[in-house]
C-alpha cells in the first residue's frame, strides 16, 4: 500500500521553486497598501507647515541662524 508519487518535473518544479512563498507576497502586498495609503491621507492633510523653508541659510527667510547658535541652546553646557 505504500505508493509513491512519481516525481513533479518539468515547468512546474522550475515555476515552484521560482516563486516566493505566499505569506511574503502577502506581507509586501499589504505593506504597499500600508504606504499608499498613509500617502493619501498625507496628501489629504496638507502640509504640516505651509510657511517652512528649507535648512538653506543663504536664502533671506531661509530660517538659518546669523549669530552661530544652534537650537538646542545651552543643553550641552550644564544648563540643566
């Protein structure tokens, strides 16, 4: 009684083994999801904040400071 199955040869051992795992391709396809999704509701929301410039502090309004201080102030000085 104990049959044994002739082996799988052919295009269906190459296709099998060309193929990920159905549990990734879920996973990549809900994470793809995740990402679309949380750029239309960005898209949705706007701009967080419409006046912000860039880092560039050679534009005039850039937001750069001229007098060499930084913005954690004196955090690093014992200015507890």
């Amino acid at each position: 009684m104990n049959e044994s199955r002739p082996s799988r040869t052919g295009m269906s051992t190459v296709l099998r083994k060309g193929v990920p795992p159905p549990a990734l391709c879920g996973f990549l396809l809900l994470l793809a999801l995740m990402f679309a999704l949380s750029y239309v509701a960005g898209a949705f929301a706007g701009p967080v904040a419409p006046g912000m410039r860039g880092a560039d502090t050679r534009s005039p309004g850039g937001g750069g400071h001229t007098d060499g201080t930084d913005d954690m102030g004196d955090m690093g000085e014992g200015g507890h």
